[in-house]
C-alpha cells in the first residue's frame, strides 16, 4: 500500500474508532489519521506476535477491521493514561 493508501486507510480507520471511543474529548482529523495508523501498525505487530505470520495489510475488510481494533486498543490505552481525576467541589 502506498503512503497516500496509508493515510486514507488510517483517516477512516481512526475516525470509525473515535465514533466508538466517546471520552467527551474532540479528536480532529489529523489526530484520527495518526491513530489509525498506528493502530493498524499495532494491530499488525500483535496479529505477528500472536500468529507468527506476517500481515498482509491491503484494501480489504479484514485489514480495515484489524486497524480500527488497533486504533480502538490505542484510543483507549491514551484516555486511560491522560484521564483526568475527577474533582469533587
């Protein structure tokens, strides 16, 4: 997959995985786009991890299904690390 292919393929994976993860927090298109690709980065290293084999991504839905799970798993491992405590007043 191209660069260019790369960043459609993040663009929509994020923005379906911010679509899930509603923390209350705006997340612009750029901010979906990196966390689309690095969640299918992720997604792939852990399907390599876990299979032995490598992942193929490509236009398919099977890729774009593993990318938004990565993109999902790394959405919510950020609002956990930057979740505010809630102040009582």
């Amino acid at each position: 997959m191209s660069w260019i292919g790369w960043i459609v393929f993040g663009a929509l994976a994020g923005w379906v995985a911010s679509l899930v993860v509603r923390d209350g927090r705006p997340r612009g298109c750029i901010t979906n786009m990196l966390t689309g690709i690095l969640g299918a980065v992720l997604a792939g290293f852990i399907y390599q991890a876990a299979t032995g084999e490598p992942w193929d991504f490509g236009w398919d839905w099977a890729s774009f299904g593993v990318a938004v799970l990565g993109a999902l798993v790394l959405l919510l491992i950020i609002s956990l690390v930057t979740r505010r405590p809630n102040s009582r007043r």
